[in-house]
C-alpha cells in the first residue's frame, strides 16, 4: 500500500528517501508562497497609503478616479475602441501576408532579383526607422493635400495604411528571422526531392518557419493594439479620440483612465495567447527537462 | 552499355581550399559503389555535387549519358531522378511519416493526393513501417527515421541512389535495421553510391571500393582487394586507425 495517491506508481510503495523529498519539496514551495504572498501585500499596501497620503491625492482622486465620470464616458470609450478593433483586424489581415511576402523575398537568392531585393530591404530600412506618429502626420495629412480625387482622404484609411506599412515592415523581420532559424539541411533535403525554390519555401521552409516566430508576432500584435490608438491623430473617433473629447469638454482625465482600462482588457487574451505559444514550444522543445 | 553514373575530372573548391581535385568514377547499372575516407576527404562534397547541392569547379558529371553539370540542365529535373539519404536522416518535422514520403510524388510527380499516398503506404511498408505512416519524426527511433528518409529517398523512382553515411547517427542496435534495408534495395537492382564507415559492410554489400584521400580517388576496386590488400601506405593507414574499433 503507498501513501501516495499517484496512480502512476500503482501498487510499488515510494521508499523512505523519496517520502521525505516530496516532504521537503512541499514544505518548501508553501514557504515560498507565503513569502511572496506577504511581500506583495505589504508592498501593495504601504504603495495605497503613500499615495492616498500625498498631498495632491483629492484633487487626483475626483480628476482621474470620477465614479460618475466613469460611467458617463465609457458607453462612449467603448464605442471608440469598437472602432480600434475594426482597424485592428483590417490592419493585421493585411500585414500578415505583407511580411510574410517581404520576408520571403528577401530571401530569394539570384541576381535577377537583385532589385526585389534591394527595394525591399529599403521598405523595411525606412518603415522600420520612422516613428509611427511621424508616419501618420506625413501621410495622414500629405495624401489628402494632394487633392487627388482617387486617392483616399478618410482618416480610417489612411491610418491603416500607415500602420501596415509601419508593422509590414516589423513583421516581415520576424518572419525573415524564421525563416533563416530553419536548418539548411531541410532545404537540402527538399531540393534533393526535386522540390524547386517556391515549393520548398511553401512546403517545407515557411511552415517551420511560421511555427518559430508565433510568439514574437504576438508580441507585435499586442503592440499593434496600442498603436492603433495613434490614429486619434488624424481625426478618427477611436478608444483615446472619445477619450480626449470628454475630457476636453469636462477637465476630467478619468475617460483615459477608462480606455486604459479598456486597452488592458483587449490586450490580456493576446498576451496569454502569446504566453500559451510560447509555453508549448518551449515543452515541444524540451520534453520533460526541469530547467 | 553506359554507365548510369559517370565522374570524370571533378574538382571543387570551397574559396581557395580544394576539396575535390579531381574524381574519376564509373558507376554501373545495379551496382553498389562505397567511398571511404577520413573526414575532410570529400566524399560528403562528392555526392552533393552529383545531386547538383554544390556547383563542381571543373569535371563533367553524367546520370545516364547526360551532362548534368551543362548549367542549362534544369537542376530539379536531375535531382528527382537521385535520391538522397543524409547521416542526419532531415526528415521534415512538421509532416508525417506518410506526408515527408507522398511530397515528392504530390509535387513533384504531380500524382492526385490518394495515389501519392498510396504509393507512399507501399514504400513505408517495403521498409517496414506500415504502421508508422501518421506518427510524426519526433515519434520514430532513429533508425525509424532513417528508414523513413529511405521510403522518401525512393519515392520519386531514382535511377541513382546516394546514401551519405546514413549510419553515423545511430545508435549501434539500430545499424543493423538499416544496413539490411539497403542490401534489400541492392537485391532489387538499385544502383546505389554510398559514402560509409562501416568497412563490414562495404566489404558485405559493394562491387566496388572508393578510397578517397586529399579529393582524389586514391585506391578502388573490389572490396576484397582495396579493404583486403591495400597498397598505399596512407590507406592502410586509414584502415587500421577505424577497424581497431570494429
């Protein structure tokens, strides 16, 4: 009979040694919890009385923490993050097939495609090099004064193409990461098949490729979720537009602290998403190691 | 009669470092043809220059009378018709067993999918894995695996095979497993080139003896005489340094 209720040792009794690791072991890992549980609460606590202690602290708490503020702007924050996830989702169906297209490109060997090459490393050298702010005013404000007729004017638009021009290009170097990450061996063995270039890249090269860099596309994406806020620039109501209007009209700062609010909540999914990713190819990697 | 595989004054230089200087080689129809040699010597670079993996400096090669080294030979068309196995088995690890053998015939062979996986099943049964046809390469032993990369070496119906000391990887009980499969693709009439270190088998298995030495085809002939009576002093050099271990 064990005392232990594992099913896995089935009826072998666990000897003396191991009773008392497990024993240490447990001790162990409920002290740490202790421990951590404890700091954090004194820490958490002796933040809460530094802060509601500081002078300023009424003034901050009816500008920035306003019940009756909150519930009054954030019908309309939220309806200006629905108008965030609508670029977001636009935005990020377009820059996934953009990097991925830029980053395999790019790595097209031959001298025919020298200028492929070329003008794809300059996209990337210049979208990557200029703040996205900078991008959006440039474009957000040089497009319309051109006065084309076809061209787009909306603020919608045109903020969505500068975010896929600005994350096209940071996506591309992550899937370029992939693909290099890829050992030349599996090219050697698809070509050894009679596989050519496109098909290798397609079959064999981009699916493991695509695999490695999940997780730091995610990371991108988070980022993403921010940066769409931006657009507020160029005159689109979004999440931080509603914001800034109520706060115009009342001197209240409390609808940010609601779309900050709101862009956490959009953010966690992704982020555990990431972790999740990331977790599984680290298990993947290294079945059953401790560390 | 032509030979399938003809070598002839093959030299290949990494930058200024020659590593082949010059290879003559006759390979003929259903025979097996072992290189040995210590590391360096270039049978590995040998046979990536047949499968056109490496672009030869100098020399001619041909697969059935062809000039396969002319660049304006379309370089996929000659590599379907060689399979290659490497030391390192480079099964691909995101498709399985099943998926790593039908690639070639889908897209290559441009067979529907039930077909490419039917003659998939059939190769993976002829050595020996019929029931690992869904299990994934990080689920198969090595010598699973090599004899997958095998099946997928045969799948596009090679006139040439080249095996690139697929051994070297395994685990010393699982040699044998894939040391029979090829005297069974030798039975069947496989013209096969095969850079090895196991001097048993290449005494075993091959009609003819390569030594290769400082990228050139030092000593060859029938496995009894160049592993039985070498000539050269560096050769029997080379051998007893790797039978002391057999």
């Amino acid at each position: 009979m064990s005392t232990q209720p594992s099913a896995a040792e089935g009826t072998v009794a666990l000897s003396a040694v191991e009773l008392d690791r497990r024993r240490y072991r447990r001790q162990r890992a409920w002290r740490s919890t202790a421990i951590a549980a404890v700091s954090t609460l004194v820490f958490a606590g002796v933040l809460l009385v530094a802060v509601t202690h500081a002078p300023g602290w009424e003034q901050v708490k009816s500008t920035y923490f306003s019940g009756s503020q909150f519930s009054d702007s954030f019908p309309r924050v939220l309806h200006g993050l629905w108008t965030n996830l609508r670029i977001l989702a636009v935005a990020e169906a377009i820059i996934l097939p953009v990097g991925l297209t830029v980053a395999a490109l790019r790595t097209v060997k031959g001298a025919v495609f020298f200028p492929v090459r070329g003008i794809l490393t300059v996209y990337v050298d210049v979208f990557r090099g200029i703040p996205l702010i900078v991008l959006l005013y440039l474009i957000g404000f040089g497009i319309p004064a051109l006065g084309e007729s076809w061209l787009p004017s909306s603020g919608i638009t045109l903020g969505t193409v500068c975010l896929v021009l600005s994350y096209g290009a940071y996506h591309a170097e992550v899937f370029r990461a992939g693909i290099l990450s890829v050992h030349p061996s599996q090219r050697a063995a698809a070509r050894s098949l009679g596989l050519n270039h496109a098909q290798t890249m397609r079959l064999v090269v981009l699916p493991q490729a695509v695999r490695a860099v999940i997780p730091p596309l995610l990371n991108d994406f988070v980022s993403l979720q921010k940066d769409v806020g931006l657009v507020s620039i160029l005159g689109v109501i979004d999440a931080v537009r509603a914001a800034q209007i109520d706060n115009y009209s009342t001197y209240n700062y409390t609808p940010y602290v609601v779309a900050a609010l709101l862009f956490i909540v959009l953010a966690i999914p992704s982020a555990r998403f990431a972790d999740y990713m990331l977790a599984r190819q680290i298990r993947r990697q290294q079945a059953g190691a401790v560390v | 009669m032509t030979a399938v595989l003809n070598v002839s004054g093959v030299r290949k230089d990494f930058g200024d470092v020659p590593v082949l200087r010059g290879i003559d080689l006759q390979v003929s129809e259903g025979t097996v043809v072992a290189l040995i040699g210590g590391s360096g010597s270039g049978k590995s670079t040998l046979l990536r220059c047949i499968n056109l993996l490496e672009v030869v400096t100098d020399g001619v090669i041909r697969l059935d009378g062809e000039d396969i080294t002319d660049p304006r030979v379309d370089a996929d068309q000659v590599r379907r018709r060689i399979g290659v196995v490497f030391q390192s088995y480079n099964l691909f690890p995101h498709m399985s067993a099943l998926r790593n053998v039908s690639l070639a015939p889908r897209v290559v062979g441009k067979l529907a999918k039930a077909d490419a996986e039917s003659r998939a099943r059939e190769l993976l049964a002829r050595v020996g894995l019929a029931d690992k046809a869904n299990a994934y390469p990080d689920r198969l032993s090595g010598g699973q695996q090599q004899r997958t990369a095998i099946a997928r070496a045969l799948a596009n119906d090679p006139r040439l095979l080249l095996l690139d000391e697929v051994t070297s990887a395994l685990d010393p009980e699982l040699v044998g497993e894939v040391l029979d499969l090829i005297k069974e693709l030798k039975a069947q009439g496989m013209t096969i080139v095969m850079a090895t270190h196991e001097m048993g088998f290449a005494r075993e298995i091959a009609d003819q003896v390569c030594f290769l030495d400082q990228g050139v085809v030092a000593e060859s002939g029938p496995p009894e005489q160049v592993l039985g009576n070498p000539s050269s002093p560096r050769l029997r050099q080379f051998l007893s340094r790797v039978l002391r271990h057999e």
